[in-house]
C-alpha cells in the first residue's frame, strides 16, 4: 500500500521506494528505504507529515505515492 | 612538485602552484572545514568560534554558499592562526540538492587539515550516514555532537566514548548556542592535526557493491545500537507536532501566516520602527541637523557652494535615507525572530498547494520571506530548490516583494499623497502577491518546460528564538545600512547634487532645467510618458533607483530642496507639482516592480545560469512594472477624474503591441509544447 494510502497515527515497514534514483537516494540518505520503519503523523494542508529516524518531514502527495508500505 | 600518475592540464598546474605557494606565503594557516546535516548546528558553531554573525535560521538550506573565517583568539591553542569554513548542509556525499554539491566539491578539492563533522544529537542515526561517509575520506575527523542541551532535555543518553570507540575517531558533546564544549572541541582538533593520524574507515558489508548504501545503514543502526539510548519513541506526538495541526492547518495555515506577517510589518512600519523613522526623519534629519551643519559651516566661512553641496546634497540626501534606519532594524529584529523559532519550514508547507497552481513547490515562498528584508539573500535562498525551472521562476518572482530599500519610497509617497489612508503601504504587498501569483502564471504558460515538483521539506522542532541572534543581526543589517548610506548612495546623491546644479559647460545654473541631470533624465523621459510621468526629473529618480532603490527617494530629497525650501515629506509638499494622486501611486507601482538594484541583478545572475535566462527575467520584470504603472494611470485616471491622462494614446498603442506580443508568444509556447507532447499542465 502507497503512504498516501496509510493510515493515520500509525508505524509502517517500508517495502521499497519507487520514482526517479536522485529522489530515491535522497530519501535513502533521510532513512527511507526497504526495512525501515515510518510514522505518518498527520496530514496538513495537503502534505503527509511523517517521522523517518528522528526527523520530521512533510511530503507532497506525489512523493506520498512513491514510498511504498509493507501491510 | 611532480604530479605523477595524474593527468592536469598546464593551466589546472599552474592554478595549483599558484596556490600552493599563496598558503605557504600564508604560513600554511590550519583549516578546518565544518561538515554535518541541515539544520545541525553549523552556522551558530562556526558563528561562535570565529565572532561572525553568518545569518542562522531554523530551517533547511539556509546556509547556501560556503563561508570561511578565522579562528577567535580566544579559542586558539597555542596562538596559531586557523581558518574555519563553514559549509551548506549536506545529507550524504553524493548530492540530491546543490548545497550537497557544494560540500562534496569543496572537500574533495580542498585541501583540509581536519573535518569538525558536526552531528545532531537529535537526531544522531541520520547524521552517521553522513559521517561514516566522511570517515573514508583520508582527512582527520572530530566529531562535535551538537545540541547536547537538547538530548540531556528529552532524557536520550549518549555514550560519546563508545560512539567514539565504534566510528575509530574523536567525539566531543557540544552545546553551539551556550557554546559549550567548544575550546574542548578546538583542542581536540588541534592534537589531532599534530599527530597526523588518520582514522581508518569503516568496513561494513556490501562495500563497494550496489548495495553499498544499505550496508552502511546497516552500520550505523548497530553503531546507535551500542551508543545511544532514547527516552521516548520520535513518533510520539509532540509539542510541535500539536503546534503544528493549527499552525499548518489547511483552513488556519493561510490566515495565521498573513496575520503574523501582518503583525511584523505594522510593529515595523507603523509601529516602534515608524515612530522612530518618523522622529529622525522630520526631528533630526529635518531640523536638528542641517541647522546645526549650516551654522557650523558659516562660522567657518566655507564657500557658499561647498556648504551647498555639504548640507543639501550629502546630509539631505542622505539623511533622507538614514532616517529609515530605525524602520530597517526592527524589521530585521522581527524576521529574525520569526525564521530562527522554526516557523518558516511550516509556512512552506502552509503554501505549497498554493504554489503548485503556478508550478512552484512551497519552497518557494522562503526566498519571498527572506526577500521582504533584502532581495540579495532572498534570491541567494533559491539555492534550496532543486528544479532548475522552479529556481528561475522563484528568483524572478522574488524580487516582486517591497524589500526594505523600497520602504522608503512607499512611506515617502504616502505620506505626501496619502496622509490619512492606512491602505497604501498593505496594498504594495497584496499587489506583490497577485502579480507572483500571475506572473508565475505567465512564465508557466510563456516558458515550456516539464512540470515535476516534488516537495520534501524537514520540519525542524520549534525552538524560543535566540534574542542575541536577533539583535546581532539587527546591529548587523544597521551597520550594512549606514554603510551603504555612506558609500554608494552619498556618492550618488553628490553626483546628483552636482549634476543638478551645473550645465554641460560646467557653469553653475538657476534654472535646474539646463542642467546635466536634466540632459540626462530627458533622454529617459520619453518612455515615461504614456505612464504618466512627465519631467526629467522623475526618469533621474527612476534611475538613480537601480544603483540603490533608496536613491529614489535620496535622489527626490535633492532636486526639489533646491526648488522648494518644504521638508520632503510634508502633506501635499514639493512632490505633488509631478504627480496627482493617481499617478503617484502609479509610479511607486513602477519603481516596485521593475528590476531591482544591480546589487540583486547580480545575485540573480548567479542564480539564473545562463545570460539568456537573465535577460528575460530583467524583459519580464521591466514588462510586469511598466504594464501595471500604465494601467494604473491610463485606467485610474480616466475612472476617477473622467479625463484621459497624459500620453494616453501612445500609452493604448503600447497597451496593444504587448498583448499583441503576449498571444504570440503563448502561442508559440503552446505549439512547442504540443510539439513535444508534454502533458505536464495541471492546472
């Protein structure tokens, strides 16, 4: 299931991350790959706010659709 | 020096030799480099062991060019001389944003005698990557673990000797803002440069493979396994987050924003800033000082002329301009404040769905924020978007927002045309939103290229923002103001003085109109005229503007005290012989939205990339203030006095000749884009 499918509040396996490989290594760099855990916070004003390692990010609903979860 | 094995050209040879022997002149000075995620602690770092006052702000990317200093004397060891270099922040070596590029570029080439990586101690697993990364590089390594203050408040334990043990280098709590741990830290680096031993790298598996990242992942999870204890788990709802549900509300978000902003700018305007503008403008540089000037001058019997020059062309040019200095400092106080507690990566997130209408990601909206001070590091701030399309449209929008060198002008006007309506200064910044708003509408439909914007942003916790750093800013932004005064806008205002008084044969002249000034303007003036701006003495203004948009007004202070005894600023003063009330908000629209001083065209330059790009941003923007101003004057007139205005017929030919122009261009930007079969229009 896609992160901009995910619920709320909850902590999620991410099972890949697709798109383009500049944005995919960046996002290795923050955390974000297979194996890792990910917390979506909330959603505001149109952006998922999610919790990778320590850190907080807000993503736009196209990037939300490139993290894929394990569930 | 042989360089066997490696194959330079003769001119790279010959840089490098230059080089070398320019350090060895130098005395081969130390220099470290300071290394570490966004948002880590850098800049306040660097700030405290060289005394600079770099600008720290709490969001990603605002460090965006590297910035070298030396080390303070009180830091240093033994009394040697070091230099510091404090880089952007990076992830990881190999870089997704241009300031990654930077960091990379720079260590690689450089020749560095010892990396300070600073790590975040709130979040030390994401800044391992980065330093088992640096660890590999052959330099020494010091690791500063930063923001000690904060891991001993949320209750996390860090053991830095096993951290230190596990990464084969030397690991220093630090705390940046109470710079703690600091001589600590210098010292450390200092033993470590004299031994010349270089950590050895880490090994972990998959090196060297595709997967190497992973198994450095790997590393660094077993590393904090060993090192680090948290008290809570980082996906718990904190108090920033709850802030956060209202601050970045889709409904809330926008309000709040203006309200803050609007908050800001009446505290600075109207506020203690205004009220203390007012003083020194009509108080001091209006009475207390030419008075006392003249006085001084005729008792020391100087030459009439040279009294002249001193007392109306430098102190009342000028003073037209200090004067805003109290306006200036509390503006930059507030934004200080403002983009150092965290807010400003919340409002990225607030405008993104705004911007991605016009093909922006909400990135954008900080290099406005930053630009409502000065344009120069507005347009720097680009830096931190990666689309080189979006960075382009950003930096000529940017600089659409009343920095504060244009105060001057709009309080000038209002105060001579507008004395009792409290609309005119709020109305620059709606008019400033509604033009990035269609203007960034236009360059998407007049320009082809893709539209991808992905918006990633960190949202660093809230933190109460430092007063000190606020007002070593504000002191600082002062001491660039005045000197600024004291250089290019005196210069330019004597200039302005002596080009008003004399003719082309250098003969001084009664009547202003022979003069060189009026030669000069007269020859501009034409274009002014279907805006409604009659007189050489409005194109000179106009001019003088893009040395310093101050001159404006500075350049207005000299002319008409020369025509007319009146203070500039008085209701309904010497400045209402050129314009009626239309027209005068016309031309402040003019001098708002054209191009902006060359200081920022210069910084645009960089940013741009290519001539061609800086050309057309300079056409669009010069387009966007000519067209307004000759709406307002043509169309305002006409609505509000029932007459046409001066050059209304040439005006209306102009009128149809751009949009004429703006259909064709549209046009052929839509057959291109059909040409490629890019489907990237949203909207």
């Amino acid at each position: 299931m896609v992160l901009s499918k995910a619920k709320m509040g909850e902590t999620f396996k991410v099972k890949e991350v697709t798109g383009k490989e500049k944005i995919v290594k960046f996002l290795f760099t923050l955390g974000c790959y297979a194996g890792e855990e990910v917390t979506i916070i909330s959603k505001l004003a149109g952006n998922y706010i999610v919790s990778i390692k320590d850190s907080r990010y807000a993503i736009d609903e196209g990037m939300a659709k490139t993290i894929v979860l394990d569930a | 020096m042989p360089f066997c094995g490696i194959h330079f050209n003769l001119l790279t040879r010959i840089i490098i030799s230059i080089e070398k022997a320019q350090r060895i002149l130098g005395g081969n000075k130390m220099r470290i480099a300071l290394a570490g995620n966004p948002n880590s602690g850098k800049t306040t770092l660097f700030n405290a062991i060289t005394g600079k006052t770099e600008f720290v702000g709490n969001w990603p990317g605002v460090t965006v060019e590297k910035k070298e200093a030396d080390l303070k004397r009180k830091y240093s060891v033994k009394g040697e001389s070091i230099r510091i270099v404090d880089l952007p922040g990076a992830y990881s070596i190999s870089p997704y944003t241009s300031e990654e590029a930077v960091t990379r570029d720079f260590i690689l080439g450089e020749s560095i005698d010892v990396i300070i990586n600073i790590v975040d101690g709130a979040n030390v697993s994401r800044s391992l990557f980065f330093t088992t990364q640096l660890i590999e590089l052959g330099i020494p390594v010091v690791v500063a673990l930063n923001k000690h203050d904060i891991v001993n408040r949320r209750g996390d334990k860090i053991d830095a000797q096993a951290l230190s043990k596990e990464l084969g280098c030397e690991v220093i709590p630090t705390t940046a803002t109470s710079e703690t741990g600091l001589s600590e830290l210098i010292k450390k680096v200092v033993e470590v440069k004299e031994s010349n031993k270089v950590q050895k790298a880490l090994k972990f598996e998959n090196q060297n493979t595709e997967k190497e990242d992973l198994g450095r992942q790997k590393l660094v999870d077993k590393i904090i396994g060993k090192c680090e204890v948290k008290s809570r788990k980082a996906s718990e709802i904190t108090f920033s987050d709850k802030v956060d549900r209202i601050v970045a509300h889709k409904w809330l978000g926008l309000p709040i924003f203006f309200l803050i902003m609007w908050g800001v700018y009446t505290f600075s305007i109207d506020g203690l800033g205004g009220y203390l503008s007012g003083y020194f403008n009509d108080v001091l540089f209006g009475e207390i000082v030419p008075n006392a000037a003249n006085g001084f001058l005729e008792n020391i019997g100087v030459n009439p002329l040279l009294q002249a020059l001193i007392v109306d062309g430098a102190i009342g040019g000028v003073g037209a301009v200090v004067g805003f200095l109290p306006l200036i400092m509390v503006l930059f106080f507030c934004l200080s404040l403002l983009e150092d507690c965290g807010y400003m990566s919340r409002v990225a997130v607030v405008m993104d769905r705004f911007f991605k209408k016009i093909g922006l990601s909400g990135k954008s909206i900080i290099p406005m924020i930053v630009g409502s001070g000065c344009a120069i590091p507005g347009v720097m701030a680009t830096r931190t978007i990666e689309d080189m399309n979006q960075k382009r449209m950003t930096t000529i929008l940017t600089p659409f927002i009343p920095c504060g060198a244009k105060l001057p002008i709009i309080a000038l006007f209002a105060a001579v045309f507008f004395p009792t309506s409290t609309w005119v200064a709020p109305s620059m910044y709606i008019i400033a939103f509604v033009m990035i708003a269609l203007g960034g509408l236009l360059l998407k439909r007049l320009f082809v290229w893709e539209n991808n914007s992905q918006f990633i942003l960190e949202l660093p916790e809230y933190k109460i923002p430092s007063l000190k750093h606020a007002i070593i800013q504000m002191f600082d932004k002062a001491k660039g103001f005045i000197r600024k005064a004291t250089t290019i806008i005196l210069v330019c205002n004597t200039f302005i003085w002596f080009a008003q008084a004399y003719s082309w044969q250098l003969q001084p002249v009664q009547d202003q109109s022979l003069s060189i000034l009026a030669s000069l303007g007269s020859f501009i003036a034409p274009i002014l005229i279907p805006l409604g701006f009659l007189g050489w003495q409005l194109a000179a203004a106009t001019l003088t503007g893009f040395i310093a948009k101050e001159n404006v007004v500075a350049t207005f202070a000299v002319i008409l005290a020369v025509a007319s005894e009146e203070a500039l600023h008085v209701p309904g003063g010497a400045l209402t012989g050129f314009f009626t009330p239309v027209t005068a908000f016309s031309f402040l629209v003019f001098n708002l939205f054209t191009p902006p001083c060359f200081a920022a065209i210069g910084a645009m330059n960089s940013e741009m990339g290519s001539k061609k790009w800086l050309f057309r941003a300079l056409g669009f923007q010069f387009s966007v203030g000519y067209f307004l101003a000759l709406c307002i004057t043509q169309f305002g007139t006409l609505l509000l006095y029932g007459k046409t205005a001066v050059g209304f017929v040439p005006a209306m030919i102009i009128l149809i000749v751009m949009t004429m122009y703006l259909i064709y261009a549209i046009k052929k930007a839509d057959a291109k884009r059909n040409a490629l079969e890019l489907v990237g229009e949203s909207a």
